[in-house]
C-alpha cells in the first residue's frame, strides 16, 4: 500500500514536469521590439539560421533576416530596427526585420 502510493506520486510528478516541458521554448509569435544599432552579415557562426546580427551594444546583439526587406543594402549602416519574434525558440533566437531606418 506505501509503495503504491510512491509509485503514483512518482508518476504524477513525472507527468507535471512532462507537462511543463511542453511550454518550455514557444515564443509569442507577435512580439515585436525597437532597437537602434548597427547591422552587419552573419558571416560564418555555429548556427545556421538568421542572415545578419544587429549589434545593440557591445555585449547585445540579434540574430535576423528579412523577408519583405534587402538588409545587404545597410550593411555597417546605424539602423533602427523592428524585429519580430520567428518563434524558433533557438538559442540564440531569430528574428525578422519588419522595418528598417537609417539613423
């Protein structure tokens, strides 16, 4: 009787981490946010998404691309940005440029 009340403790624990698990990652798809910074290629990095970063400050940055706009046209360009969430839920996270500004 003790032990079957551990065994259902056990298997209700598992499943509420399971459950929670299942969140973990998705992203709200209709975050937007504005920045000012400066927009250069990706160049070669160890992800494979995204076509540029758009450096904030020195320790901030965004992996992004476009796919209304030609971001190669503002390259080292100081920019102020719209980006949308792509929801990839990577690591580092993508984004699409919804709007692009020269500062």
């Amino acid at each position: 009787m003790y032990s079957m009340r551990i065994t259902k403790l056990i298997l209700l624990t598992a499943a509420i981490a399971a459950l929670a698990a299942c969140n973990k990652g998705k992203t709200d798809n209709n975050k937007t946010l504005t920045f000012n910074g400066r927009i250069w290629p990706k160049g070669t990095t160890s992800y494979s998404y995204g076509t540029h970063l758009v450096f904030i400050d020195k320790f901030t940055w965004y992996v992004v691309e476009s796919t209304s706009l030609t971001l190669d046209s503002y390259n080292g360009d100081s920019v102020t940005v719209v980006l949308k969430d792509m929801g990839i839920g990577g690591n580092p996270e993508l984004y699409n440029v919804i709007s692009i500004i020269p500062r």
